[in-house]
C-alpha cells in the first residue's frame, strides 16, 4: 500500500524553497538524535549520498545544528554506498566527510562508512557484520536506526534499491550488493529489513524534477515503487519538499 500522506504516520513538510527544505531536515535530524540519546544515551542515523543531501550535510557542521546535536553520542551510518575510493567524488562518504564530518570540532562518537576496495559482495558482508557489532554491543539482536534519512532519484528508488532488483525481496540480509544507478557502479544498500525497522525516516526531495515521482509514491495505490515499500513498521515517515517538487499534489497534506 503506497503512503498516505493524510495517516497520523506520515508528516509532509512543504517548504518555500531548497535552503527552508534543508532547515527542515537539519531540525528533524537534530530532534531525533536528541531522542535516541534521551532514550538509550546513543542515536544512531544512516545518511544518504547524491546532490540533494549536501546542503544539509553542510548545515550540519554550521549553528544551530553543530551546537545542538550531541556529537559525542552519535553513531553515523550510510543507507547506500558507491564501491568507489573514499576520494572520489561519487563517494558518498568522501563527500559527508568534505561537507560535514571533517567540519566538527568534536568527532561523532562512531563513523561507520561502507568498506571501499572490496568486492561487492564482500563488502555487503562486512557492512551487515558493522551493523551487527554495533547493535549487538548495544543489546540490540536487530539494527533500529533513530532516523534513516533517504533521497529519491526519478525512477522511484531509494538508497540503492532499484526498480525490478532482487535486493527489493530481500528479506533477511541487511545489506546488499547493488550495480546501477548513475554512475552505474557497484554498490552496497540497506534493505527493507533494517530502513523498515527504523525508528523513524526522511524523505527529502528537492526541484521540479522531483515533483511527478514523489506525486507517484505518495498517491499511488499500488507498491510499484521501491520508495513506497519504505513504511517503518513502528515508526514515522517524514516528507520534507520543497515547493517545485510538491507542485503536482493537490494540497499541503493529502493527495486529494
């Protein structure tokens, strides 16, 4: 069943422009570390990579946000990687670390990026093993992220799950190895297994190219898109837009 954005589930945000939009976003990801600290004295969130995340990993390391957030108590993981070398620029981390990471003058608690320079499937392999050091020493048998933060490219995918992939019926595995995508690299992914257990996710989607896919995820019946199968089981959804990509709903709040 597609989200709908009138469930008590599902908060949309619609904002002015793409500046409010990563306000938005930097308020919703400093709130729910400040509840996972409150609650078990760590947090941990899976950031995503591509262009539309970067202004906010840059707010991150800028007041209010870098003075709000308790770094010393937070544990960074990535909802998808590309198997690229850290410095390359389609690296998504080599990307958080120049906008953000390096920006802090206290270090997170844990930094806890995709190994580079393996083979896919190894790699799957040790990122699922991070997960499940991390949980584990935290009494966790299962990965519970406080927030995924999630983008969405124009196909309907999410992460690195795309359309008509064997990883979208993934059940068990954690993580797993994806080619596609621009660039059309090898990849590691979360799966539904671990963003559905998530305390809570955000969507942000930004521009005008944006506005006929997230009008598709939002108000389509049908589960076609593999950013619909995102429904966290005992938590919240969160769409944060800005003008020109929820220019195709029918109001603020529903789909109409």
């Amino acid at each position: 069943m597609a989200p709908d954005a009138s469930s008590p589930a599902t908060e949309l945000r619609v904002e002015a422009d793409i500046e409010s939009a990563w306000r938005t976003a930097a308020d919703a990801i400093a709130d729910a570390v400040a509840a996972g600290v409150s609650a078990a004295g760590t947090a941990a969130v899976a950031v995503s990579g591509g262009s539309t995340p970067r202004g906010l990993h840059r707010l991150l390391a800028e007041p209010p946000w870098v003075d709000a957030i308790p770094w010393g108590r937070l544990h960074v993981f990535w909802a998808d990687e590309r198997l690229v070398p850290y410095d390359d620029p389609a690296s998504n981390y080599g990307a958080a670390r120049l906008d953000w990471l390096d920006r802090l003058a206290r270090a997170p608690a844990g930094v806890h990026p995709v190994p580079a320079g393996l083979p896919p499937e190894t790699a799957a392999d040790r990122y699922a093993h991070e997960l499940r050091s991390h949980f584990r020493g935290r009494g966790a048998t299962e990965p519970i992220l406080d927030l995924a933060v999630l983008g969405i490219g124009s196909d309907g995918h999410t992460a690195s799950l795309f359309p008509g992939h064997p990883a979208l019926d993934e059940g068990e595995r954690w993580t797993a190895a994806v080619q596609g995508g621009d660039p059309d690299v090898w990849r590691v992914t979360l799966t539904y297994p671990v963003l559905n257990r998530a305390r809570r996710v955000l969507f942000l989607a930004v521009g005008d190219a944006k506005a006929e896919v997230v009008r598709r995820v939002l108000c389509d019946a049908a589960p076609a898109l593999p950013a619909q199968r995102v429904r966290p089981a005992a938590g919240a959804v969160t769409w944060v837009l800005d003008r020109a990509a929820a220019r195709l709903l029918e109001d603020k709040t529903a789909c109409g």
